[in-house]
C-alpha cells in the first residue's frame, strides 16, 4: 500500500494507524515478510506491549530483532518474554534506558537467523503469559534488578547527566543470555564490548560507576556465576580440573623417572653394580606405581589393573639374572618399549570410538600392556583425549561462531587458551570448537573439518629455545583427498590421518588456524561465497563401467593384462607393508600421544 | 616386468583420474589402498592432464591406468552378477585380442 511507505522508513514510530485493516497491513510492512514476525508484533501490541523498531534479518549472517517498550503495566509481560528467552541459544536480550526522547525503557531481543523464527513464536507465546519476578529465573532476576537500579539512579540523576554535557545517555544492559556469568565478572572491564554495555562517557561518573559495582557484586554473591541457569565452577567441577592438573604433574614425574633409570655403563660394569641397578629401579617402580594409583582414584579407574601391571613387571625385575643378564634389554621391555598394535589399538579406542568408551575397552587395553610407557600412553590418551571427561570441566567462556556453531573454553583460562578462543577467526568456517586448556597444554575439537579434528598442542621447553608441537587427527575424508592435499598432511590409515608441525611461539596460534583451514570441510559447510562456481570435470561410475571397464572387443580390458597389474599391486603393497613395520616404533623410543612423528628439534 | 618409475607413474595417473570421479566411487575404496597408491606416487614427475571439455572414455589415460581402475570398479562396484559378466568379457577381449594379432 503507497500510505505504508510512511511507517517504512527505519525510523521507530509511535503510533500504528486505529484502523485495524489499516493497522494490519503496517505490521505486514514492519515484518518484512517474515510471518513469525508479523505474529510477535501482532501479539505483543494485542497484550499491550508497544513495539519500538525490528528487522527480520536479510543476510546469510544477520541479527534479526524486535525492541518492545516497557511499562508498569505491561512489566509483567516483558519478564515473561525474557523469561522465554533468557536461555535459547543464539538470543541475546537486552535492556535499555534512555531519559530523553520517546524511547524510555525497552527490551530488545535478538536473535541469529538460525533461531530467528523460533525466537520470534516464543515472544508471541510468552507476551500473552505474564510472570511475576519471583517467578522468572536467576537469570532474568539479576538482569531486571540490575536494570531497575540503574534506571532509577539514571532518572534521579538526570541533571545532573545532563549538565555534565556527555553525550550519549543510552543505557543498555545487555548479557548475552547463555554467558551471564561474565556480565559479573567482568562487568567493568568488557564494559566496551557486547556484555554489558555503556556508551563511555557514564563511566567518568563515579557515582553510577560505584553504583554499578554494588549492584553486580550483590548479584554475584546472591546468584554465584551462572551458565544458563545451573552454577559452573562449583566443587565439583574445580576438583575434576584439579585432578587434570595433579595428572599433568604424575605424567611429567613418570616421564622422568623413565630418563632417570636408564642405565648407563656404570650400572652395567659387573654384579654388583647390577644388583644395585636393579634395587633402584625397584624403589623407582613403587614411586611411579604410586603416581599411577593416584590417577586411578582422580579418574575413577579400576586400581587392581595396575597393581597387577607393576606386580608383573616385579617379578621380572626379581627373576632378573644379575651374572649374565642384560640389563639395558630389562630397560627397554619394562620400562620404555612401545608395542606398535597396542599404540594403534590405542588410537583407534580412544580417536575414533570416543563417543563410545568404556572401562571394559580401558581394561582390555591395560591388560594387553607390558612396559609403563604403554600404560602411560593408555591413561594419558584416556584422560586427555576423553571427551566425557573434558567437558565436565568448568566453561570459561562461550561464544557465536558463524550462524549456527560455537567456541567454547573449558579449562584453565592459560594465555594460550584465551588466546585461541580470542582471536579464532571469525571467517574460519567450522562446526562447534571446543578448547579445552590445561597447563602448558591446549587439547581442541574442532567439529566439521575431517569429520572431526583432534589437535593437542603442547610446549616443549628446552634450553635454546621454547617451541610447540601441534599434534593432530581426523578421520573424515569425504572421498579422495587429492595427492598434493595428502602431502600437506602426513600418515593415513584406515583409522585416519594423525601428524604433527612444529612453531616457533610467536607463530603457533597463527600456523594453528592455517592447519585447521587446510582440513577439509565437511560436506554441508561450504560457505555460499566461496563454493566454486565452476564444477570440475566428474566421470560416473556407471559411465566407467560402461565405456571402460565392461568395453567389449580387442581394446577392451584384457583378462591377462588385468592379471598381471593385480599382481604388481599385490607385489607393490606387500613391500609397502614390510616397509612400514620395519618403520614402526623402535623399542625404547618413545612414542608421541598423537602420531607417530616424533620431533626431531633435539 | 615395470620398473619402480613405471608404477609411480601409473599410481600418480590413478589418483588424479580417481580426484575426478563422484564420490560414488572413491568412497568406497579402502583408505589402505589409496595410502598405498599415495606412496607410490611421491616418485612420479609426470604431468595429468584431464580436458574438461572431453568424456570419459576421450581421455588421455594410460592402459595400464584403465585396467586398476577396472580392478577398482570390479572390486568395489560391481555386483555379483556384473562381476561374472566382466570376467566373461575379459577373457573374451583377451581372445580377440590374440586372434588379431595372428
């Protein structure tokens, strides 16, 4: 309708048109086609809720919104609607105050697109249910209350805000929904970015600066941080971080008691100091045991698996022949030797079958262990790369990733972590990531590249200089990588591609992310913009089959010619074969977690 | 019997004409087999060109190319029933061939 283009023009209005048909049809306008829309404003203004200004959202990534005015009388309404939204995800609501103007007190909800129109049916719903305070959450309690006060303090103070000539008194409270618990915590010092949000100029009021800090650390103390609703941090969770940690700490302890207890020639020169050898290296097991125990009682594993492991490996101390025996070979098949099937079986329980684990597959694999670097291997894989585990950690941090993913920081918040989670790029297209940081460690899962991608990064500290190893995995390859993608990466098997780089500090998070984008893209995830639009030549099967494989006549393929290149193949492979095992792990060499490539920086 | 160039060449041709195919066909291949060809082809230098503009069986490709790749489809395409008509027609081809040739 031509009259509409006056209640078109992207500015807020006041009034919609007494004509109901009239009325309608402005509405239509407003909601630019998006039905959902259309219904929110229609309920919202049917419920007495005035609406001030919103957008349906016209871009692959847009913020679709809907800013309604907030009264006395309609109060219990707007609670209900954030009540309806305080916890979906990829919603953010908002409360403003502005003293000057038509624009008072508003809500503002927004939305991504993926949850745009689910967003928008949950404010019709919730506009025609009111809820009284009490009856809302934790959540939207906080944020009323802390709205309500600095409101009022702004109200009260307005001439003075006024004489002071700042510019800009829009107030806006504005916690993202799912990470409230930083609006608390990190109130004043993200003052400038999405949490809570204050134009610049209030904060030279010390007044409402002060005003502020009360009223966030009264909220802290009453509501404690809160992720969607439930406490993080609590008992439970700092003891499971804690217990990663006190795991890190055996794990480096039994590592080097293994370099402690390698023998030298001294240890080796007669009988006596052999027996003497053989007495340390008992004291030394019964450490490292202890180390292992406490990781079994921290992880909630079986200890007789263990025990039995050590005991085993005791009575082959004790059979030891101090005249004639070896006692490197001891060394090397008690203590440091890495069978290549188990550290493979290993990888493909704990890489691939994650989602599946349980203690039967542990046991198996300790059973099946003979030296304490295996069992190392086992129970750092275990913990580490345990995903169950991981995520039972405390979340530092969450945020939007793309329309439809997220990055979330579980952990300790180490400046490598922060790091990564801050600075992810945002057009590095990826499904959920999570970042899981441990001390000097950061352990990620990185959804929809290669299915699934492990990477474990982790410093190495020596005495020229400090640098990362970047362990990796994946197993989705969606059909052929092509061979000059392969060489990127390093060793496929059937379980996937695991391999490792090496950085420099000033460069690991940088050659981190140029990884990750090499990786391939899970089908589905391609951006719009960078899908070629230019398909590559693609042959069928069923056209191979026909015009080459079953071609009939003397240029057809030949019975004895296809022989003769199986039998090459067969040839080809059994060599690659042998030559793989004669490359497997040598005894005594350590193996990394992930991959077989070990650096050879040293 | 070839040299080690001659099946590096070879393996690297598979792969790229494999690169061209609908998934239809390559996701079926074992990861071991492809591994192997990958490592086979790191000694290659030759050059695959594939025209965009040409079908199939217009290619420039190899026999012995063609033939692991029939390998390839018998193994991993074919139905019990198409299997034994390939092995028919093989074997057919392969006497025609010989009667030709006297």
């Amino acid at each position: 309708m031509e009259d509409n283009k006056k209640y078109n023009t992207g500015r807020p209005n006041e009034k919609l048109p007494e004509n109901e048909e009239e009325r309608a049809s402005v509405i239509r306008t407003w909601s630019e086609g998006n039905e959902h829309l259309e219904n929110a404003i229609t309920n919202c203004i049917n419920n007495g809720i005035e609406t001030w200004a919103c957008c349906a959202g016209h871009h692959y990534i847009d913020f679709p919104y809907l800013s309604m005015k907030i009264n006395e009388e309609n109060k219990e309404k707007i609670l209900s609607i954030m009540q309806a939204l305080a916890n979906m995800p990829g919603v953010t609501i908002d409360v403003s105050f502005m003293n000057r103007g038509a624009q008072g007190e508003l809500l503002t909800i927004t939305s991504n697109m993926k949850n745009r129109d689910k967003c928008f049916d949950a404010i019709s719903k919730a506009s025609r249910n009111p809820l009284k305070l009490e009856e809302t959450n934790e959540i939207v309690q906080a944020l009323w209350k802390l709205h309500s006060g600095l409101t009022s303090y702004q109200i009260e103070h307005d001439a003075e805000i006024t004489n002071s000539r700042l510019k800009g008194r829009v107030l806006t409270i504005r916690p993202v929904s799912k990470n409230f618990s930083n609006v608390l915590d990190e109130f004043m010092k993200r003052h400038n970015i999405m949490q809570v949000y204050y134009k610049k100029s209030f904060l030279s009021i010390s007044k409402l600066k002060e005003l502020t800090e009360n009223i966030t650390n009264r909220a802290k103390e009453k509501f404690g941080k809160t992720y969607n609703g439930r406490n993080i941090m609590n008992e439970e969770e700092k003891q499971r971080l804690e217990n990663l940690k006190k795991f890190f700490d055996s794990d480096e302890l039994i590592k080097q008691t293994l370099i402690d207890i390698d023998p030298n020639q001294k240890d080796d020169y007669n009988s006596e100091s052999r027996i003497s050898y053989i007495d340390r290296i008992f004291q030394e097991a019964k450490s490292m045991e202890f180390e292992f125990l406490s990781v079994c009682r921290n992880f909630e594993i079986n200890p007789d698996l263990i025990k039995e492991k050590f005991s085993q490996i005791n009575e082959r101390l004790v059979g030891f022949n101090y005249s004639t025996g070896n006692i490197r070979k001891l060394y090397k098949e008690n203590f440091t030797d890495m069978n290549a099937q188990l550290f493979d079986s290993v990888r493909k329980k704990f890489f691939t079958d994650r989602d599946s684990l349980d203690e039967s597959d542990l046991r198996l694999l300790i059973q099946k262990s003979k030296t304490v670097n295996e069992l190392l291997h086992i129970l750092h894989s275990y913990v580490t790369y345990n995903k169950e585990n991981l995520r039972q950690l405390p979340i530092i941090d969450k945020k939007e990733h793309g329309p439809n993913a997220s990055i979330t920081l579980y952990g300790e918040e180490t400046e490598l972590a922060k790091k990564i989670f801050e600075d992810f790029p945002e057009d590095l297209v990826t499904g959920n990531t999570e970042i899981f940081g441990i001390r000097n460690k950061v352990i990620m899962v990185v959804k929809g590249r290669g299915k699934e991608l492990l990477l474990d990064v982790g410093k190495v500290e020596n005495q020229a200089n400090n640098f990362y190893v970047t362990k990796y995995f994946f197993s989705g390859l969606e059909g052929i990588i092509n061979a000059s993608q392969m060489r990127e990466f390093g060793k496929l098997d059937e379980n996937g591609i695991t391999g490792s780089l090496d950085s420099d500090e000033e460069r690991v998070i940088q050659d981190l992310f140029e990884f990750i984008e090499k990786v391939p893209l899970d089908r589905g995830l391609e951006p719009e913009s960078k899908k070629s639009t230019k398909k590559s030549k693609k042959f069928s099967v069923e056209e191979f089959g026909n015009d080459i494989a079953k071609k009939k006549g003397e240029n057809g393929r030949k019975i004895s010619n296809v022989g003769k290149m199986l039998e090459l193949m067969r040839d080809v492979s059994r060599k690659l074969h042998s030559k793989s095992m004669e490359e497997s792990p040598k005894e005594g060499e350590e193996k990394g977690e992930i991959g077989d490539e070990k650096s050879d920086r040293d | 019997m070839k040299n080690q160039i001659e099946i590096s060449n070879i393996a690297k041709e598979t792969i790229e004409v494999l690169n061209h195919f609908d998934e239809e066909f390559t996701s079926k291949i074992s990861k071991t087999f492809l591994n192997n060809l990958y490592e086979l082809s790191k000694n290659s230098n030759i050059k695959v060109i594939i025209d965009e503009n040409k079908e199939l069986k217009d290619q420039n490709i190899s026999e012995e190319c063609k033939d692991l790749l029939s390998i390839l489809y018998y193994k991993y395409i074919a139905t019990e029933e198409e299997k034994t008509d390939i092995i028919e027609i093989w074997k057919n081809n392969d006497i025609l061939y010989k009667n030709s040739k006297k």
